[in-house]
C-alpha cells in the first residue's frame, strides 16, 4: 500500500446523511410556510380536478383557469418537486399517487382541510400569536371580534368546509379508537359535540350492540344524516341538535367527547363537564378523546397543535396529570388512559 493511499484510507468515511447544522434547520422550518403557501393555491385553483383525466400542459389549463401560462407552468414544475405532480415530456404535468389526494372528493379529505388551513380567517389569527402569548386571550376574538364557533355560525360555507376538515385531519382516529376501547358494554353512547358523526359512526360499526346520540350545534348536525346513511348506522343514531353549554342528553351509559375539552377554557370546560356529570348514568362512563401530551421533551402533534388552541379557541392541550386535576374539580375520577394507534387516546373518567 502506498503512501497515498495509506492517507486516504485513513480518512473518516462521511455518513450517508449528514444533519444539517442548527441554522439550517431552522431556515427549513421558516421555509415550510411557502410550501404550505403552495398547496394551498394548487388546492384553491382545484388543479388536481383539472389533471383527473390525464397529464396535461400549462398551455391547455391556463385559459380555463384564468391564469397565465408561464407562470402556471412554473408552478407546476414547483409542485412536482413537492410530489405532488410529476412532470411528463411534452412539458405535461399529470398527478402523483399525492395529487390524486388533492381531488375534489377524494378519501381523507385533504382538499378540504389544505383549503381551510390556508384560510384567511384561520391564517389571520396564527399571525397574532404574539397577541395570545402576551395576554392569554384569543387571537381569533382580535382578528373577527367573535369567537370561533360564533364565527363559523354565521359562515356556513366555511362552517361545511370545517367539518370536512375536522375528519381529514381526525381521520385515522375513529377507527383507532373503535378499535382500542371496548364499547360493546354501552347499551347508550352518547356522542357530545360530535359534529357529522364520524367517530360515532365507527364505534357502531364496529361494535353492533350499542345505539348512539348524536350531539351537537343545529349547523353542525344538518349534515349528518349523509354521512351515518353512508356509514351503515343511521337507523342506530337518533340526532340532537343543542348547545353543550345549555344541557346534553339525559340517560346515556356512556359519553364520548371528542376533541370538545380542549376547545374552550377551563371555566367553560368545568360547564361542559357539570352537564354530562348530571346527565349519565350512576354507574355511566366518561370518555374524553384527546391527544394526551407526553412528559418532557417527546415529540407529539399535540404540542403544536396546543399553540393552535392558544390562537383560535382559546383552549388547550393536556398532560394526563392535568386532565385528572380537571376531571376531579368537575367531580370526576381518571380511571384510565387508553391509547390508540392514532395520536389520541381515550381519557376514562367515573362520577365521584
């Protein structure tokens, strides 16, 4: 072996992926905001519905869109890049297996949920978060002067798109939780602020015994009816149009809230939970689901999404300490806190 390449042997073989350094990390982070910038305007123009029928060129798409076609062009060669389009030749674009989930309709949901994320009434208020940090109140009564649900009461439109939203974002969890808990004990679920029925329908469905109440604002329930005919269960569903805040429905053997207890402060929170407290059974079941945050520094969408709370509704994320210290002021004892194979668990509470 010679000196040269004793020399270069003795070099360290450089790692397959190396880790980019602290600054960079964080100019890739800042730099999210315009791929989410880029979506959103792919959904918006409804480009993937235009590609359904094939591959297709910016020269073909522009007039029907209304749009300039060098700069279509260019925006899809940025979204192919993304994975979202792949390029063809003949400078046509045609949808990736991603795309194809960026349709009108498609399963998940995402169209809708990329649409409403990239709102101006939802975006509006994220940029105010400074606003929430230093004062604890919401961002979102700053920006439209109302709280949310007050908002999306008097938006229907935006209201229908938030529902699809809730259940692209939520999507993997009903089933998940279906499939986690045992249900099959329930004579009566009783499904608080379960908007369409998405989770209900998934505990029914899975587990054939029980009958389930749907609970929720009048706007909210109107489009329920669909989806439980869709899913199988309409004829086990009785649904209940109400304020959650007012009183819930009376008898049932267990209540499921989903995502409810960390919408709203603890004060509203403790109103909530005195209404269901007096309405179940004595020996009835309390199921919050929720994402339960990790102690420390474990990773989890929950922590982010504990900001959005901050913001929007003014509500939070909780540690499981901090649910039995919420369950307990509302008269409640945590009995168990049952994952999922989503990002939820099942948070099961019992009458003090």
């Amino acid at each position: 072996m010679d000196d040269k390449t004793r020399a270069a042997s003795a070099q360290p073989m450089p790692s397959a992926i190396q880790e980019p350094p602290p600054h960079v990390k964080l100019i890739q982070i800042a730099t999210g905001s315009w791929v989410a910038r880029m979506v959103w305007a792919a959904a918006k123009l409804g480009l993937a519905d235009q590609l359904t029928a094939g591959p297709r060129g910016a020269e073909e798409l522009a007039g029907p869109l209304g749009l300039h076609a060098p700069s279509l062009h260019r925006f899809m060669r940025c979204l192919a890049s993304l994975g979202i389009l792949g390029e063809r030749p003949g400078r046509r674009f045609a949808l990736t297996e991603m795309g194809e989930a960026l349709r009108t309709g498609a399963p998940g949901a995402a169209r809708a949920t990329v649409l409403t994320f990239g709102s101006s009434w939802f975006c509006g208020p994220l940029d105010e978060i400074i606003y929430s940090l230093q004062t604890g109140k919401t961002a979102f009564e700053k920006v439209h002067g109302m709280p949310v649900f007050d908002y999306l009461g008097q938006h229907p439109e935006e209201a229908s798109l938030f529902s699809e939203t809730m259940v692209g974002v939520h999507g993997q969890e009903p089933e998940a939780v279906a499939a986690a808990y045992d249900f099959s004990p329930f004579r009566s679920i009783v499904d608080v602020g379960g908007a369409t029925g998405n989770l209900l329908a998934a505990i029914l469905a899975r587990h054939p015994e029980p009958r389930g109440v749907l609970f929720d604002r009048p706007y909210v329930v109107a489009e329920a009816p669909d989806l439980l005919e869709a899913r199988g269960v309409r004829e086990r569903v009785t649904i209940e149009p109400g304020d959650f805040f007012q009183t819930v429905p009376a008898g049932g053997d267990a209540y499921v809230l989903s995502h409810v207890i960390h919408d709203w402060s603890e004060a509203q929170c403790l109103a909530i939970l005195a209404h269901v407290r007096k309405a179940m059974q004595p020996d009835g079941r309390l199921l919050l689901v929720e994402m339960v945050l990790p102690a420390g520094d474990a990773p989890h969408p929950g922590k982010l999404l504990d900001m959005v709370m901050l913001t929007l509704p003014g509500g939070q994320e909780r540690t499981e300490e901090e649910y039995r210290q919420l369950l307990a002021k509302a008269g409640f004892r945590l009995t168990q806190v049952v994952p999922t194979e989503s990002a939820v668990s099942v948070v099961e509470a019992v009458r003090e």
